[in-house]
C-alpha cells in the first residue's frame, strides 16, 4: 500500500469494520435459525417411522404382495426432485448440490421439479424442463406442501409420465459438515428402499379393507414424510454452512483489519519522521 495515505487507510478500517458487523449479525442469525431447524428434524421422524413401519410390515407379511410402486419399468424419463436455497452467502451449500444433480441429469431425459430460487435459475439458465415451479421459495414451503407434492408426484407415476424419481438434498451431518445425497423415491424396492431401522418389526396386523389398498393410501403419506425429513435436512444444511461462511468471513475480516492498522500506524509514523527530519533541516 505504498503511497496510500493515512485517511485513505482509515477510510478503508472503517469499511471493514461495517462489513465485520454485518457479517456477525449473519452468522448469530444463522446459529438461531440452525437450532431451529435441527429441533425440526427430531420432530419430523416419529410420524416417518411409525409409516416406514407399517409400509415394511405389509411388505413383509404378505409375500404375494403386488403394487404399481414396486414394479420396476423400463426408464425413458426421470424426475429429479431437487432442493436448494432461496439466498447465497453459504459457501457451497447451493453449487455442491446442483452440481451434482447436473451430473447426474447428463445423458438423461429428465425433468425436475426445483424447490429453492437458486434451483429454478440454475435449471432455468440451462433449459433444463420443470414439473412445476409452484415451490420455488425454500423457505416458504411447509409440511402440507410436501403432502401435496406427494400425492401429485405419485399420481404421475401411476400415470406413467415417468418412471422413475429421485430426491435430491443436502444431508446435515454436522455443523462442520452437509453432503449432498441423492436418493431414489419410486418405484419402491422391498429390501433397501423401507426404513432398516425398523426391520426387524413382525406383527399380525390385518388391513382393512386389504393390505394393497392400504399400501396404496399410505405411500403418498410415506413420500410426503421423505419430502419434508429432507426439506428439514436442507434447511439445518443451509443454515450450518451460512454460519460456517460468516464467522469465516468474520475472522478474515479481523485480519484484515489487524493488518490495515498494523500498515496505518506505520504511514502515520513515516509521516512523523519525515515532518521532524524536514523540521530539524529547516532549523
């Protein structure tokens, strides 16, 4: 910074202090908002166990079973559903995720169904066509969206408008870390597909008025339960690699305002000296 002056320096000190603040305020909103979203989390999973459970004991108690859900097909389309974020500021929680899905939508004929703003410009800009974008607001989509979804998702695939679909989010394994993860919804497979936490369930329930109309009613439910565990994943994601991004950003700011002081204090020293040595030469 040769030749910067001592004003120009603190001008940018001040600068940088702004931007510190703004990037605190950031990072304590994103640690409420995760905390939220993990208390989210706990809350969704009884009502996703207790249907993976009563899907896998039908599954598992009635060996001639038969659905339209399970029957793999020959795949001409696929659906991707696909979540992402509203906002940037989050380091790679929004490229990670579609990067992957583009990679995995090469060579396919594909649609997807984008929930997140950054989803729909991301498709968007590459032409990529959508079911709906009636969920392009991450944040405004709730648990009775996620139903709705579901039961419109499975109503297609009945229809055979395509014959397979997968979700793809972002999986909150820790503060530090999200992986994104793709998963594959329908057609239901009866060994990896259903909760293995729950296999080892055997009751002798009897379904009224049958299992297979059961079966039936319950998978859309099962589906909206998956939609919105991983609606919930993506949101505690997004907001843990926010809250990792700004106290990053917080710390490079600290440091880069030790440094401009370090360098103002040394103009205004050179400055000093030189006054003194003109006045000593001019005496």
């Amino acid at each position: 910074m040769a030749g910067v002056s001592t004003k120009e320096i603190k001008n940018r000190i001040r600068s940088m202090e702004s931007t510190r603040q703004i990037t605190k305020a950031m990072e304590m909103v994103a640690s409420s908002k995760l905390r939220r979203a993990q208390a989210q989390i706990s809350a969704s999973r009884p009502y996703f166990q207790i249907l993976s459970a009563t899907i896998h004991d039908i599954l598992e108690n009635n060996r001639d079973f038969s659905s339209p859900y399970l029957q793999e097909r020959p795949v001409n389309k696929t659906l991707y559903i696909v979540i992402a974020g509203d906002r940037g500021l989050a380091g790679g929680y929004n490229s990670n995720i579609l990067k992957m899905v583009e990679a995995e939508l090469k060579g396919k004929d594909a649609v997807v169904l984008p929930i997140g703003k950054r989803c729909v410009e991301f498709f968007r800009s590459r032409r990529i066509p959508a079911f709906t974008e009636l969920y392009s607001e991450a944040a405004s989509v709730g648990i009775g969206d996620c139903f709705s979804m579901a039961k419109n998702l499975s109503k297609a695939f009945l229809n055979g408008e395509f014959d397979e679909v997968h979700i793809a989010y972002t999986n909150f394994v820790s503060v530090l870390s999200q992986v994104p993860t793709a998963q594959k919804l329908l057609p239901l497979k009866k060994d990896d597909e259903i909760n293995q936490a729950v296999a080892s369930i055997h009751s002798d329930t009897i379904y009224e008025p049958g299992p297979e109309e059961v079966f039936a009613s319950i998978v859309p439910e099962y589906l909206g339960g998956i939609l919105y565990g991983a609606l919930c994943e993506s949101r505690a994601a997004e907001q843990a690699a926010r809250r990792t991004a700004m106290d990053s950003a917080t710390s490079n700011a600290d440091d880069m305002i030790a440094d401009l002081s370090l360098k103002f204090n040394r103009a205004r020293q050179a400055a000093i000296t030189q006054e003194i040595t003109e006045i000593v030469a001019g005496s």
